[in-house]
C-alpha cells in the first residue's frame, strides 16, 4: 500500500522538447551532495518508495490477471536482448575477465537502440527517446571495462523512473507491482545471464565487505516482499535451500551459484544481517539507508549516470504534501525520509549497525497481501536461475573457476 508516499509528479510531453538531454553532471564529491537536492533524488526516492510497498506480501512467481500494454512491451524488448546472447556467442579466449563478444552485443545495442525504443513506444512518447536512451545503454553493463555493477542497475531503474514520470507507465500500485515482479525480475535474469555468458567483471565490488558483487535492488524488494510477515525469520537465508518465492531468496541462491566456502566468509555483510537483525521490517529500511549510502552516495558508482531532462538537475520541490514534507526538501532524505544517514565504509564496522543497529526507526507497516510460502516446505530453485553454468573466474579465491 502506497497512500503513506508521496505521488510521483507527471511530466507533461508537451514540455519534453524544451528540456536538456541528459549529459554527465556529477564529477566531484560536492556534486554528489548537491544531486541529493536535486527532483531527480526525490523522484528517484518515491519511485523505489513505491515500488517497495507495491509488493510487501506478495510472493514470486507473480502472475497478474493481465499485464498492460506497457509492461508487455518492455518484456518482449527484453526478451529479444536476451535472445543476442543466443546470436553472439562468447569467443573461445583464455580471459578470465570480460569475454569480448560482449563488445559485439553492446554494439548491437547502440547500433538499434532507437528501434528498440521506437517499438516499446508508442507514438505520442517518441519525443522522450533521447532522454531515456543514455539509460538504456548503460544498464547492462560497461561495453569498454566489460563490468557491471549497481549503477548499471540503478540505469536501469532510473530508466523505469523516467518512463513512469511520463506516465508510460501509471504510478499505480498494481502497475508497480508488475513492474517490480516481472519486469525487473525479467531485467535480472537477463542480467545474470549476460554476467555468467561474458564474464563480466564486478564494478567496483567491495569483495567479502560488500553486499553483493553485482546488484542491490533485489535486496530491498525482497526484503520489502517479506516485511510485514513473521512466519519466515530473517536468518532463513542460513538454511538452505530457499524458495524462489522473492527476489532476496532468489539473490542469495544466485550467490551459492557463483561462489563457494562459508557464507560468512564471502557475503559477510549478508551473514550479519542474517544473525543480528530482529526482523524483516528492519533489514528493508536498513537496506535503504545502505543502498543510499554505498550506491548513490559514492560518486565512483553515480558518476557514469547522465543527468538532466526528465531527470532534473534542478534543486527539487515536493509535488505532494501526503508524507508530510515541507513544500522544499532541501536537507531532507527523499529515500530514508524518516532518520538521517550515517556516513560510514561499507567496510568499517560500522556499516554493519546500518542495519543491525536499533536507530533506526521502524519501516511503515501494512497487512500483507497473501501468506508467504514455507522455506521448509518448498524446493530449491534451478541450481542457476540464468540458465547457464557459472563462468566467472575472479582473483578472488572464493569464487568457482570454470568448469
């Protein structure tokens, strides 16, 4: 349930020609601080506000009644990216980083990106191509470093942002829902597979202190799917194997697929939160403040996202007063509206407390909307949700070599 969040304000297409097109704004430490004044941090605050809530109670697989016309555009536009791995193979090089041919499939990218865009569009929208297209080239992955990581991740996002605050897609919760349990879950698979195929390097992985080596919404989402139930305890993840009833279960399987030794060895950050968070209603609200903290608050990771256009580089105004905010939000935290943030490493012993800590003020809480499944009860999911083996041979010795 959304009615506690703010509404995402509405672009006027008529408006679109007039913007800038997005370029790259944020090249110092200072330019970080301004964005998190900026529309474009609010909006991106209420969007993933929003899409949270949209799913708390809900269970994968998620099958709607009937998926709108936008998202089932999205999902063949998907579908036919994930087919160019099927048309490029990976070359046969003795690289244990970046396979080459991805070079090849990102070029196809660029080459027909405006097609792709054309065909998931529909007419009236066609003015907004050159402002959503810079995040679509850069949420798969970097063609030049062949890597991937969080802000590939948060490209895309921002790209499902920018489609929303044209109202391609309606701000509403069922829409949302989908948005989250089809087409990002189409997006991740997609994702993993190109990771496994190409081996792609983590973009600036923080290794064993890191949350993860390649992605972070699934954790939030996942969490928020689990939040406002008792019957699963957050250490579950500790008991293998998961359900592929949500996106955190289906992140933390994705892990055992690709390394192995201790969990609490190389995913200690996820350890910790397994054995020293109470509930999942603070593990979803610490994980906010974390992804603020490690992904948008690192100028390494944002500094590759175009901003401007759609996404405003303007300092913001709230378009709603329903969550209480002043009408300026200068200063105030449009992702974790309700603490301040800390700033610490993701490596100090602190970025554990992000979590684990009690400041943290509980998340809003709402009925869930269907029982989750039992972790006892259910069967593991595929050994590799992309589909393929896992190929990725890092210098880190916890990761599996090729077969």
């Amino acid at each position: 349930m959304t009615s506690g969040i703010p509404h995402l304000r509405e672009i006027v297409l008529s408006q679109v020609s007039s913007f800038e097109t997005p370029t790259l704004k944020i090249k110092t430490d200072d330019d970080v601080e301004y964005w998190k004044t900026t529309q474009s941090y609010f909006d991106y605050g209420i969007f993933l506000r929003r899409l949270n809530e949209s799913v708390i109670g809900y269970v994968l697989p998620w099958k709607p009644d009937a998926h709108s016309q936008s998202v089932a555009k999205i999902l063949a536009i998907l579908d036919e990216l994930n087919q160019w791995i099927d048309d490029i193979p990976p070359l046969e090089t003795p690289q244990r980083f970046g396979n080459l041919a991805f070079r090849r499939w990102g070029q196809r990218l660029e080459e027909q990106s405006d097609r792709i865009l054309e065909q998931l569009l529909r007419p009236e929208f066609l003015t907004i191509i050159p402002h959503v297209k810079p995040y679509l080239l850069t949420a798969f992955g970097s063609f030049s470093r062949m890597d991937y990581g969080t802000g590939h991740e948060t490209s895309f996002a921002l790209f499902l942002l920018c489609l929303t605050l044209v109202r391609f897609f309606q701000p509403v919760e069922e829409e949302e829902r989908d948005i989250v349990l089809t087409v990002f879950l189409r997006y991740l698979k997609l994702c993993w597979r190109l990771q496994d195929v190409y081996k792609l390097e983590p973009a600036g992985s923080h290794g064993v202190w890191g949350l993860d080596d390649y992605c972070f919404l699934p954790y939030i989402f996942g969490s928020g799917q689990l939040r406002d139930q008792t019957e699963i305890p957050v250490s579950a993840i500790l008991r293998l194997p998961l359900p592929p009833t949500n996106l955190y279960f289906m992140a933390i399987t994705r892990i055992h697929d690709v390394k192995y030794g201790p969990f609490h060895e190389h995913s200690s950050q996820l350890h910790s939160i397994a054995a020293g968070v109470p509930n999942w209603g603070k593990v979803n609200s610490g994980l906010f403040k974390m992804y603020e903290a490690e992904v948008l608050g690192k100028r390494v990771v944002v500094q590759h996202i175009p901003l401007g256009g759609l996404l405003d580089w303007g300092k913001g105004r709230v378009a709603s007063s329903s969550a209480g905010l002043s009408s300026s939000y200068h200063g105030v935290n449009p992702i974790c509206p309700t603490t301040a943030m800390p700033r610490t490493s993701i490596g100090s012993p602190m970025a554990t407390t992000q979590i684990t800590g009690q400041a943290w003020l509980p998340p809003l809480s709402h009925p869930s909307r269907m029982p989750q499944a039992s972790v006892a009860s259910s069967s593991r999911p595929a050994s590799n949700p992309s589909g393929v083996t896992p190929m990725r041979t890092p210098d880190n010795p916890i990761q599996k070599p090729p077969l």
